[in-house]
C-alpha cells in the first residue's frame, strides 16, 4: 500500500512540475512574440521618421528642383502613416500592470513627442496594450485602403485620428488646493499608485473599482464621473409587464414552489423522488409489461419451462429453511459442528 501511495504522489508531482515548466515556457513564446511585434511597430515610426529627413534634406539640396513629392500615383496618401500605427502590439497578461490609474474623463499632460506639454481630457483607455487616447492631442493622418474607405462613404484616401500614446508618456493633472494661499490649482502628478478600498461600480462603468492615490502624499484622486450606458428599448426585449405579473400562486394544497423548481433541484428521474411526471410513469409501465412480456414468451419454450422449474423449486427450498421471522435456520450438521467445537474450546481452556 505503501508503495502505491509513493507512486501516486511522484506521479502527481511529476505532473505539476511538467505543467508550471509547460506554462513557463508558453509565457515565454508569448513573451518573444510580443518583442517581435513591439520592434516592428516602432520600426514604422523610425521609417518614417528617417524617410522625411531624407526628403527634407534632398528638398534643401536641390532646392527649386526638387521634386514634387503630392504629385503622381503616391500623392494621395503622402505624408500619411498607416493603420498599423493605430494598433500597438497586445502586452502579455503576465506582464500587464495590477492597476490602471487613468480612465476615460481624466486630465493628463502629454511629456514626449511634438504635443509635449499639452493638456486635454482622455477620451480612451486600452488596457490590453496600456495606451490611451487623448482628445485633439498626437493626431496624424491615417491613409486607410480604398475598399474600406468605400465601405464608411469617406471620399477622401486619409483620415486625421488620434493615436494612442503609452501611459508612461502621460501624466495626471489633478486639482488641489493650495494649503498657503487656500486656491485651487492644477498640479502635474508623477507617481501614482492604486490600491484599496476596491469599490463595486454601476454595472456598464469603464471607471476601475480600486482606488488611487498620490504617491508619497497618500491623497486620493477621484475618479472621474462616468455616465451609466442609456439603455434602449428593442423589439426582442421582455416587457416589464410580463415580468411583474405572476403566473404561479403559492396555496397550502401544494408545495411551495413550483412543480418544475423540482427538477432544477433534483434529477428529473431520481429514484428517491415520490412525484413523477405522468409521461414518465406512463413510460415505466410501458417498460414492465413489455418485460413480463418478454419472460411470458420464454416460458413457452420447453427449456424456458424448466428453467422456471428449476429457479421455483430453489426458491422452496430456501423458504423452508427461513423461521417466522424470515432468517434461515441451521442443519442439524452445522449446530452440532458448532456445539463440538465449543466444547472443545472449554475443556482447552480448564
């Protein structure tokens, strides 16, 4: 036994450790697949970058007779990104932050690129790639292809979006009160940490149900206002009139609940059920006369006949050797086997 226990439990560590290296080993492909993808995303940025310096320059060298770059085939879309700007690679699960600080309505000031030092409302936040989206802020023209732009009636090749910045590119700006001078005034936070007390929010909210703080100072920062989604009436939703109006009424004749509340509780054909639906009762029925017809079609064989003979007789004789109580009684061999055998267990112990 012992041995079995102490294969069981190698068997079942084995198991474990196979699967924490199998998960380590996904976490990592997903790891490298998300630097892969990260690498290419800011490739298209430093091509671009690069690519205008060079016309910039060559513009300069040539001077009047540099070409006309908005002309021919390209023309359109020149000087526009592609969609792929618009979609930063997803962060491993893993490797995602436990909070995420800034929500939809929140005031940040944008530290790189050419809006630094601008201030505006966030309008978006991506927690699968940890960017958000600022109103009228880091906004360049998207050339998008021409089915599509057929597909949403826009009759020019490119559209001006705004893309989405990381987190670590932005900075909370929140109002507090001057404790000298007693006025409010923005004041741009550089750490902010999340933590308890975890709220419930109205089922809908994009607002995050942990709460935040000001690192160092411990001063909670609101979280913005957050409209519930408005709800609209389809013509596949249930009225509430059907809803409030009652269709079963508790008596003291029956239980209370209904009869169908029965099956969601219990299995519908249990054995220790007393009530059963009519259909299933039926069913049984069905079931033993089509059994008693079965044995009454044995019987008329003449080995089917002596069989029966045979189980009846054995069963005689089994009700002879039972008392009035129904136990069976003992042979005169086996009382007087014991009656010897307890003698001699007397006179081994005078």
């Amino acid at each position: 036994m012992q041995k079995i226990i102490r294969r069981t439990a190698l068997a079942r560590n084995q198991a474990q450790r196979k699967a924490i290296r199998a998960a380590k080993t996904a976490e990592r492909e997903e790891l490298k697949d998300s630097l892969r993808q990260r690498f290419a995303y800011n490739r298209i940025g430093l091509d671009a970058i690069r690519s205008e310096r060079q016309r910039r320059r060559e513009d300069w060298m040539r001077g009047p007779l540099a070409p006309q770059r908005d002309a021919g085939f390209e023309g359109k879309t020149f000087g526009a990104l592609s969609p792929q700007a618009m979609n930063p690679p997803t962060i491993p699960k893993h490797l995602r932050r436990k909070y995420i600080n800034i929500a939809a309505g929140d005031r940040v000031c944008i530290m790189k690129g050419r809006d630094k030092g601008k201030i505006n409302e966030v309008t978006r936040v991506d927690v699968t790639n940890e960017t958000v989206t600022v109103k009228d802020l880091n906004v360049a023209d998207v050339h998008f292809p021409e089915w599509l732009n057929q597909q949403y009636g826009n009759n020019t090749p490119f559209q001006t979006v705004n893309l989405p910045l990381p987190i670590d590119d932005v900075r909370l700006v929140v109002a507090l009160d001057d404790p000298t001078t007693g006025q409010t005034r923005d004041v741009l936070v550089e750490h902010v940490y999340g933590g308890g007390p975890i709220l419930e929010r109205v089922y809908g909210s994009d607002t995050p149900k942990h709460t935040r703080y000001i690192a160092g100072e411990d001063i909670e920062i609101p979280w913005p206002r957050s409209e519930p989604p408005a709800a609209k009436d389809e013509e596949w939703d249930t009225l509430r009139m059907e809803v409030e109006t009652p269709t079963w009424v508790p008596s003291l004749h029956n239980a209370p609940f209904p009869p169908n509340v029965m099956d969601e509780l219990r299995n519908k054909f249990s054995k220790y059920r007393t009530r059963h639906d009519p259909e299933w009762v039926e069913a049984k029925k069905m079931e033993e006369y089509r059994k008693e017809y079965l044995q009454s079609r044995s019987l008329l064989t003449p080995k089917g006949e002596l069989m029966a003979r045979i189980q009846a007789k054995k069963e005689e004789r089994l009700n002879a050797r039972r008392d009035a109580d129904g136990n069976y009684l003992l042979d005169d061999q086996t009382v007087g086997f014991i009656e010897n055998f307890m003698k001699e267990k007397k006179a081994a112990r005078g």
